[in-house]
C-alpha cells in the first residue's frame, strides 16, 4: 500500500512544478486539467506526509527510551510514543479509506424511482411513505428536489414515481437505497387489524451529462395523449402527456406532470437516458469479479434489502445486520445514522479487497 502513496507523492510534485511552467500557465486546458488532478490526489498526500512526519518521531522517540533517562524523564517518551501510535494507527485508517478508488458518480444528482411492488394499495401506500422519506432526507441535506414523473392512486400512495435530487454528493450517500424495502404494518385499508406485509422497489441513478448518453431518433419513438388524473379524471383537455419508447431495450417512460408537452418531452427524454446509463452500468456490474458483486453499493436489484416493521417501530437492513428503533425518525428523513453504517460497510469490504489484491 505505501508503496502506491510514495506514486502519489511523486506525481503531486510533478503536478506543482507544472503549473508553475510558463507554457501550462498560458495554456488554460492544461493548466485546468493539472488543478483537477493536483486537488484530488491532494487529500492522499497530505496525510502521507502527515504519516511519514510521524512514524520518525515514533522512531525517534523510541530510540530515546533506550537511553538512561530518569523515570519523569521516562514517563514523558512513553506518553510521547502512546501519542504517536495512536496518531499512527488513525492516519492508517485514513489512508486506506483515501485509498478506494472513488466512485465517478458519487458527486451527481439522483434520479430515484419508487414502484409499488407486491401487496396492492398497500404497496403503492408504502411506496408513498418511501417517497417522502427520501424528499426529506434531502431537505435535512439542503437538496432540491423535482418529481418528474408519478402515477398516483388518490390516497396518499404511489404506482410509480419518479423525482431528481440536486445536491453535491446526492448520489454518493443515496445510493445504497437501490432494492426491495418490505414493509409490515396493519393496512389503513384494513378494518380487522392484520398485519400485511408488502414490498417497494427503490431505484437510485446518477444524472447523468447530455455527452455521456446519445439517443439515435430513430430508436425511439414519441406517442403524446391527454395527461389523466385519479381515476381517470381529466387533467387538462390538450394532449401535453408524453410516453416515449426506446425500441431497441424496450424501454418506455411517460410524464405527465407538466401542462407543457415540450416539458413533458424534456423530463422524459433526461429519464431515458439515465435509464439507458444506468442499463449499461448494470451490464459492467454484471462482468466484475464476485468481490466486486459482493460490495454493498452494486447488489441486485431484486434482492430484499430492508424491512420496516411497524408493530415493533423497527428498520433492519439485511445487508449489514443493522437495526434501528427509530422507525418514524427515519420514515421523516432520518437516514443519516443508516447511510453511515452502509458506507462505512462498504468502505470495509473495499479496503479488504485493496489488501487482497
């Protein structure tokens, strides 16, 4: 592992003196494309150095044990060298974690989709409470939030819907949310009292940028019809909704949200493409090594990865063994505590691997 951070090291200098150059200077790309780098690796560095600077002074304290000294005398380097390891163990720790290779999309928007699954009303009721879980965790996180596309049942719940999260770092903290959430509770369209258990299926994507995916017109094509309410109430009387099919996969997404079809277009087209991207991420996910597969950011998304159990005001999430008590903290938004036990999981599962390998 140190003999990859003395690389880093190496490249940090190298990165300095070039944009000291003169020539990178008055080339604007060159320079930019330095600064990118300079500022990423800079963090590893950093605590390199930070790690270096400290193991000599462990050394060097250790070394002065071995000499006669009085017993305060003593007593002061063994607290010195306590210090040091201690510092040294920490700055081991976070260079092993600076050490993942970092996930390109980890700073992106989120376009996340709740479905109901098995279960019913009961199930697009869920899906609902999913939903706004997931809006105020990002308003507790300063995000904005859009819906894009839903397709409502009339009491609170939701078939499907889909809403964009705008924030820096949306993507790297939501994306464990991907899977099957099962709930169990007594319906509210339940009059005897029996508990039901019903699923929702979570998908979290990154936006992705206008470059990263091209759609051939030829490979879709646009249907508009007249945007309908709850129980197929007319929303407006022009035919503003778009359902628009991408040929080749199959794919199809409709949004009717927007009194405007060119908005409606526009949403549904930015949903494809991100749908596209997230097909093709699936695709290399599926050819990576069973290490890679076992990591909690890229399972299945089929597998059951979280139940909420309201008798008992409990969440678990099966991936990690984790369970919380918190139940409507975490229903308003709470996920934070959650979120923080997943990717310190994974963080784990990947420092294991960057030893293996």
């Amino acid at each position: 592992m140190y003999d990859r951070l003395s690389v880093f090291e190496d490249r940090y200098v190298e990165l300095e003196k070039q944009m000291m150059d003169v020539n990178v200077i008055n080339d604007s790309e060159k320079l930019q494309s330095a600064a990118i780098e300079h500022a990423e690796i800079e963090p590893i560095v950093k605590a390199y150095r930070k790690y270096k600077t400290t193991k000599e002074e462990l050394e060097e304290n250790k070394s002065l044990f071995d000499e006669k000294l009085d017993s305060e005398m003593r007593d002061l380097v063994k607290e010195e060298i306590k210090e040091a390891e201690s510092a040294l163990e920490e700055l081991e720790n976070e260079l092993k974690i600076l050490l993942i290779p970092k996930d390109k999309n980890d700073d992106k928007n989120v376009i996340l989709e709740v479905r109901g699954g098995a279960g019913g009303d009961e199930a697009a009721l869920f899906a609902g409470t999913l939903l706004r879980q997931y809006i105020h965790y990002a308003d507790s996180k300063g995000w904005k939030s859009e819906m894009l596309s839903s397709n409502e049942i009339g009491i609170g719940g939701y078939k499907e819907a889909i809403i964009m999260i705008r924030g820096k770092g949306a993507f790297s903290r939501l994306k464990y949310e991907s899977g099957v959430h099962r709930v169990q509770r007594v319906p509210e369209t339940e009059s005897s009292g029996r508990i039901h258990t019903s699923t929702a299926t979570v998908i979290v994507m990154p936006e992705i940028d206008e470059i990263e995916v091209n759609v051939n017109p030829n490979d879709i094509r646009v249907d508009v019809f007249r945007s309908s309410g709850n129980g197929g109430q007319s929303v407006n009387t022009t035919d503003s909704a778009v359902r628009i099919t991408h040929i080749p996969t199959g794919i199809v997404v409709s949004c009717q949200d927007e009194k405007s079809q060119l908005k409606n277009k526009d949403k549904a087209m930015k949903i494809l493409k991100t749908k596209l991207y997230d097909l093709e991420l699936s695709k290399q996910n599926d050819e990576v090594s069973q290490e890679k597969k076992s990591q909690i950011g890229s399972g299945d998304r089929s597998e059951r990865i979280r139940t909420y159990n309201y008798p008992q005001g409990r969440v678990t999430d099966h991936r990690i063994n984790y369970t919380s008590h918190r139940i409507e903290e975490i229903n308003n938004g709470g996920l934070d505590d959650l979120i923080d036990a997943l990717t310190a999981a994974d963080q784990a599962s990947a420092i294991e691997n960057l030893q293996n390998n």
